[in-house]
C-alpha cells in the first residue's frame, strides 16, 4: 500500500502544508497481487483503493491531486479536532453539487462511508450547518469507530484503538498488501493525536511504517497538561517499544523547528526516523 502524507500540519495549516490529511492507496497491480498470494480475500475487486485518513483544513485539495472525490472509498477521522476533519464540509458540497457527477442533479447518492467518533454524524451536520429537516445521508454514510473493533474496506484492515487525547480519539492499525515487496501483507499504524498510553504502543506493534504525531517539543511544552500530544521523544519511545520497522513523524505546528522533533526521535529510537512532506509519499 501507499501512504501519501497530504497534509502534515499540527493544530491547524502551515503557510507550507495543509491540517492532518492522509491517502491510503492500494493500486489494481498491487491488489491483484495480493489476491494472487492469498493475503486479499478473493472477494475483493481489482481495481484502485483510495481511503482517506483524517481530512483536516485545506486537506480536500491535495487530495484532488491524486483522487477525484466522487472515486474515494471511505474516509476514516481518528477524531474531530478541527484540524483532522474541518474538510468533511467541503466534501459534502462537492459530493452533491457537482455539476456533472454531484448527487443533487445525476441522482446518483454516492453513500461515501464515513468512520468517526461516536458522535460524527451530528458534528458534521453541526459543522455545515445543515438546515432543520436537512441530511447528510446517502451523501456520507456515517459509521462509528469502536475501540479494537476492526473494519474492512477492500483490500484493507483497519483497527481503531482508543488514544489519550482530551476528545475520543483513535490511533489506526491499516493491514494490507505491501506496494514493495509483492504479495505479502504490511502493517502501517498512525498514532492519531495522543500522549504516551499503552494502546498506542499496541496499535504500533510491529509496523512496517509508523506515522506518528509529535507536536510536542520537550521541555518547552512540560507546562501543558497530560494527555494531548506526544513529543518527538516520546514518539520515539513508542516506535522503540512497538518495535516499528521506521518512523515518520508528522502533526508539527508551524512553530515546532522539525529538526528538534527529529533529534528528540532519534535519541530514543535506533531506527530510520524521517519527517512527513506536505503531499509526500511513503510505499510500505
Ligand atoms: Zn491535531
Ligand atoms: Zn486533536
């Protein structure tokens, strides 16, 4: 599978990249071969799978590089800060206006799956504004994330684990077939927004690519209270305690210097650790 890290930004856009927005793509070749060797159920259409993670501020656009809205498959929020999810409002609109592939005139309702906290259905309508008596159904099918309750789209495995953030938030554990080594099955996990806990080390265990969130900075950052972010350190120490394969770091503020969260990384962890590039790209 690929990860394209579409937006890389903590806590709201930088002047260089969008909010949290990530694409999990699984290309037709890659998933023929993973029917091939068995680690795709046969069930599974062979043809391009395109899930996007998190949809913060600005993060729509990047990802119509690469994907038309009307072809993704689900999109998955790890929770509903604004800056992992605030483009689900532009999503809609494109999704019903369209002018040639929008529901309002092909009647066509795409029932895009959503996959969110608890209360995702009604924070979406909320965050629109939707009219009295006005839905969101059939546009977005809404679904609910629940802690260690794994969900399929496609080719792909998708485990929630609930994470130490002040909201419900989720880290992810994505399992699918590797885009590197062919017909095999990889493991990419994504911390979400969280502060050291043990289930983020659970969802991490193993991965071939951990993206991780470090938005803190040690030291400067002591004086907020726990259980909102990790730093780069600490990041560092849940890919050493997971026994992730690499690491990418993601989440940082326009006013984190990346090369303190890289060195923070590094000093608790010995393997490859690299920053997430606004509209990059990871094959795992
Ligand atoms: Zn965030
Ligand atoms: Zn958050």
């Amino acid at each position: 599978m690929r990860l394209r890290t579409l937006g890389v930004a903590g806590s709201a856009p930088r002047p260089d990249s969008p909010a949290s927005t990530y694409l999990v793509q699984v290309p037709a070749d890659v998933v023929a071969a993973g029917v091939a060797s068995g680690v795709v159920p046969p069930d599974v259409e062979v043809r391009d799978w395109d899930v996007v993670v998190d949809l913060g501020n600005g993060g729509l656009g990047y990802v119509q590089r690469h994907v038309a809205p009307h072809d993704l498959d689900a999109v998955v929020l790890t929770h509903l800060h604004p800056d992992h999810c605030a483009d689900l409002s532009g999503l809609f609109v494109h999704l019903k206006y369209h002018p040639e592939r929008g529901a309002m005139r092909s009647g066509v309702l795409p029932h895009l799956p959503v996959y969110g906290p608890a209360d995702v259905a009604e924070r979406a309508g909320q965050m629109y504004g939707l009219h009295p008596g006005e839905t969101m159904d059939g546009i977005f099918d809404f679904r609910t994330l629940a802690d260690a309750v794994t969900l399929r789209v496609g080719p792909l495995e998708i485990t929630p684990r609930q994470v130490f953030h002040p909201v419900e938030a989720y880290g992810l554990r994505i399992t699918g077939p590797s885009s590197l080594r062919r017909g095999e099955r990889v493991v990419l996990t994504y911390t979400g927004d969280t502060d050291y806990c043990e289930s983020v080390v659970e969802v991490s265990r193993g991965a071939d690519l951990l993206l991780a969130e470090a938005a803190f900075v040690q030291g400067r950052d002591d004086v907020v209270e726990p259980g909102i972010h990790l730093t780069g350190g600490r990041a560092g120490r849940v890919a050493a305690e997971a026994g992730a394969a690499r690491m990418v770091l993601t989440h940082l503020p326009s006013w984190t210097d990346p090369e303190v969260a890289l060195a923070e990384a590094r000093a608790e962890y010995d393997g490859p650790v690299e920053l997430a590039l606004p509209d990059g790209v990871q094959e795992v």
